[in-house]
C-alpha cells in the first residue's frame, strides 16, 4: 500500500547543516509506520528546527547522543506554561525519533539504554517461580517483584531469620501509605514470596500463613452493570464509518456477550479465532485455555474489522492502536479507557463504573436473567470458585422472592 509523503517545499541548505539532506529519507522511514499526513509534517518540522538548533550551538553530526536531546528539550520549553509544554514534549518525541534514525544508519553512535534498575537475585528467581508454578501474567509478576524489592529492606537478607513477627510488623508498617486495595497486592505479594522461599527450603515453612489479611468484606456490593437498552446504545454509538469505529464496535461486542476481560481483549490473537467452528480461545488468568462461542453479532463485527478497518502490519495481535505506529494495546488500561469513551459518546452518565469490567458484569446478568445457570455462567466467565458466580443471584430479584420469609415481628422473649 502507497504511504503518503508530504512534499514540503522547504529548503534544504539554510542553517541545517548536515543534516539537512538526512531529513527526507527520515521522513520515508517515519511513512514506513503508517503515519497520517499531518504526522508526518509534525516529525518534517521537528527535524528541521533540531537540525538548525544544531547549527546554532555547533553540535556536528557525530556528536549528536541523548544529551544532545536532554539540551535542546531544555531550550525547546522554558516556559512553564502547560500549553506550550504539552507541544514542545511532542516535539521532543519527533526528535528522539529523528536521533534513533541516525543511529540506525549508523551516522552517529547508538543511544545507549538507560541503565536497568538492580534486581536482587533471589527477587529475579521469585519472578521465574510465579511464571512456571503460579502461571500468572507478565503484569502481575512485575508487580509482585516491584513490591518485594521494595520490602526487602525490612524483611533483610537472610530468609532463614525470617519470624512471625518480623512479617506483621513489615506488613503492617508497609500497608499505613496504601489503600485497602494497595495494601491487599502487598500482602499477595508477600505470601506469594514466603511460599516461594519456603519451597526453596531457605525460610521456615508456613511462614506465610503469618502474613495478615487485609479487612473487607469479599463480594459484599451488588454487582455493577448496564441495563440491555443501554448496552445497545453504547453499541450503535459507534461511527462504523471510521476504522477506530468499527475497532471499537467489534471490541465491545466481545465484551458484552462473552464477558471478557480486558486483558483477553488485549492478548487476542488472529490464530485464537476459528471461523469455521466459530469459536474463540482465550487464554484467561492462571493461563488457563477456553474455548467459546463466537456469537453472529461478534463475530460479524471482528470479520468487518480484519477485512476493511484494521491496519495492514505484520503483527498477529486481532486488535491495534489506532494511530502510527500501528502495534497491539500496551495493556489492559487502555480498553476501559476505550469503554469510557463509549460511555460518554452514548451520552450514558449514570454508568456505575466506566471501566471494561462493567460489561463483564453486564454480560452476567444478562445470561442469568435469561435463564442461564450459574454453573454456566461460570463456565462463560471463566471463574475458579462458585462463590464468585453465586454473586450474582442478587440481581435476580424475581428469584429472590419466592424465598423471602415474611418479617417475624416482635417476638416475645
């Protein structure tokens, strides 16, 4: 497929120096990825006022590294102004992506990488054991080692030393700057790596039943969800005259009728879609493998995105970002942030959540109200206990009658 290339009527010799004649052939390279004309001209402009820059503090070209850059985003925005920072970062971007080019011809010394940060070894064997024994996704184990880093100075360095009371006293000192929610990852985070140390035989054994529980009730609310006439709206909100909305119709149709998650929805392949069964297979948490039912509705959304809206890159991810360079979501944060959009395009305020997660919910009890099992449904929704499927019986409020018990009244003692 042709990419555009803007034909910028510029001249090439005026305070640009060297690399001045370099700009055009960055300008392929950057067209390469599927940028929008308007790109384009952003990343032209960019380049040029970095190569005069250059010309005017008398940096040549085999000098130019990351402190070059470092010293032209601190003459580019010395305003404070939010406005004009927001613009010169961009810039900066555009020219950190014109510096990469010139390394990768080889005109100037490669970047270096920034130094990785230290990792303890035995946090380093921690995180292999939650991928192999534990099966939990990258994000998760990156979590759980980025706590334990930050525990281990109180905890110390010998394992075998480690007491019930050194790990209420790390805990409890630990969860006093977080949230219930932030001081419950601690504490999986914690019991995860005494059970890793245990096993390894360097700490006591059971020692992770000393970790405390953080109080709040489990499954105490009701369950979040939108009424089917809003699902629907929030449906045909899309502009399926847009490429993004035709993504974007085909994603909430998956999450609404099959209840996925917003990480299936990210790590969906092209080879997880059987056409022909009409199926799908996800790969859910525990990297557990289903198959499911690929619904008309769905499925002829995802077929109208392969076929004419999605970008054509060699990548097997089913769903890409919408603007240059073309690549699959970074993570799961950036479908909710795709489902709240939705919610405000269909003008749904009174949403009680605006997150991924309220489909899901949505897609519960919609199955339940029409008729399904709970066994089913977890079957669908993929839980490992039944007490998570059983939450929500609630919303099936005709259900609930028939076994409500009248009010007993005063009862004499």
């Amino acid at each position: 497929m042709a990419r555009f290339r803007p034909k910028l009527q510029l001249p090439r010799d005026q305070h640009m120096g060297e690399l001045g004649p370099l700009i055009e052939r960055f300008i392929d390279d950057v067209a390469a990825d599927g940028h929008s004309a308007s790109s384009l001209v952003d990343y032209c402009m960019a380049a040029r006022q970095f190569a005069k820059w250059t010309q005017q503090v008398r940096i040549d070209l085999q000098d130019i590294g990351a402190g070059s850059i470092e010293r032209y985003a601190r003459h580019r925005c010395p305003a404070p102004s939010r406005q004009r920072s927001t613009r010169a970062s961009g810039a900066i971007h555009h020219v950190r992506r014109f510096v990469d080019f010139l390394a990768e011809q080889q005109l100037i010394r490669p970047i270096m990488p920034p130094p990785a940060r230290l990792v303890d070894a035995r946090i380093l064997r921690f995180r292999e054991w939650l991928r192999i024994h534990r099966g939990l996704t990258d994000r998760t184990i990156e979590l759980h080692g980025g706590i334990m880093m930050r525990l281990l100075p109180a905890l110390g360095p010998d394992p075998a030393s480690y007491d019930a009371s050194l790990i209420r006293c790390v805990i409890t000192d630990a969860a006093k700057a977080h949230s219930p929610a932030g001081a419950k990852n601690i504490v999986s985070a914690l019991r995860s790596y005494l059970r890793f140390l245990s096993a390894a035989g360097e700490c006591r054994p059971w020692l992770d039943q000393a970790v405390p529980t953080v109080p709040q009730w489990r499954l105490s609310a009701l369950p979040r969800y939108l009424s089917p006439p809003d699902i629907e709206r929030l449906i045909v909100a899309c502009d399926i005259g847009t490429s993004l909305g035709v993504r974007d119709r085909a994603i909430l149709l998956l999450l609404a009728r099959l209840g996925l998650r917003a990480g299936d929805i990210v790590a969906l392949r092209l080879r997880d879609i059987a056409w022909e069964e009409g199926t799908i297979r996800v790969d859910g948490k525990g990297r557990r493998a289903v198959l499911l039912p690929l619904p008309q509705d769905a499925g002829d959304a995802v077929l109208a995105y392969l076929d004419g809206a999605r970008p054509r890159v060699a990548c097997d991810h089913v769903f890409l970002r919408g603007q240059a360079p073309f690549g699959p979501f970074r993570d799961s944060s950036a479908i909710s942030c795709l489902v709240d959009a939705a919610l405000t395009r269909a003008g749904i305020e009174s949403a009680p959540t605006r997150g991924a997660n309220l489909l899901r919910h949505s897609a519960a009890t919609g199955m339940l109200r029409a008729g399904a099992t709970l066994d089913g449904i977890g079957a669908v929704l993929r839980h490992r206990s039944a007490d998570t499927t059983a939450h929500y019986a609630k919303v099936d409020v005709a259900m609930l009658q028939t076994i409500i018990q009248p009010w007993p009244g005063e009862v004499a003692c």
